[in-house]
C-alpha cells in the first residue's frame, strides 16, 4: 500500500518532531546531563513515534474503507495493518 504524504501530513510533524527530539537526547547523553532529563527526552521520543504510527496506520484504514466504499478491494486489510503495526512496536 503507498503511503501519499498528504494523507499523514500530521504523522510526518511528529516525526520530524520526534527526530528533533532524539537529537536533544543523544546531545544530553554526550553532554553528560541529568539522567531524568535524558528520560523524559526519551520518553517523549517514544510518544511522538507512537503517535505518528498511530496516525499512519489510521490513514491506512481511510485508505481500506475509501477502496470498499469505490467497490475496490483495499492491498491491505484493517486487520494486516493492526497486526503490523503491533508486530513492529
């Protein structure tokens, strides 16, 4: 199934969010920072990816009901990408 930037516009602002972010805490772990500041940098990492594959496999399900609804058979079923995305996290 492609992926079109358009549908998951959101989900590339968290990523570039969350890229930002990873940055911060490989800078602080170089930099020798507090451990809890490090953490919640990561913590916030992990939330930003999570929110951006939630918002990826959403448009994924758009995209399988919007095929039904034209009488087209989606690549992917809703279930495939559940399982997917549960696989990879």
């Amino acid at each position: 199934m492609e992926i079109k930037p358009e549908s998951i516009g959101d989900a590339l602002v968290r990523l570039r969010r969350a890229k930002g972010q990873l940055t911060g805490v490989i800078e602080a772990i170089e930099d020798g920072r507090d451990c809890a500041e490090v953490l919640t940098q990561l913590a916030a990492v992990s939330r930003a990816l999570d929110r951006a594959g939630f918002k990826i496999v959403a448009s994924g399900m758009r995209y399988c009901q919007q095929a039904r609804d034209n009488g087209d058979e989606p690549e992917m079923t809703e279930q495939e990408l559940e399982r997917l995305f549960l696989a990879l996290a």
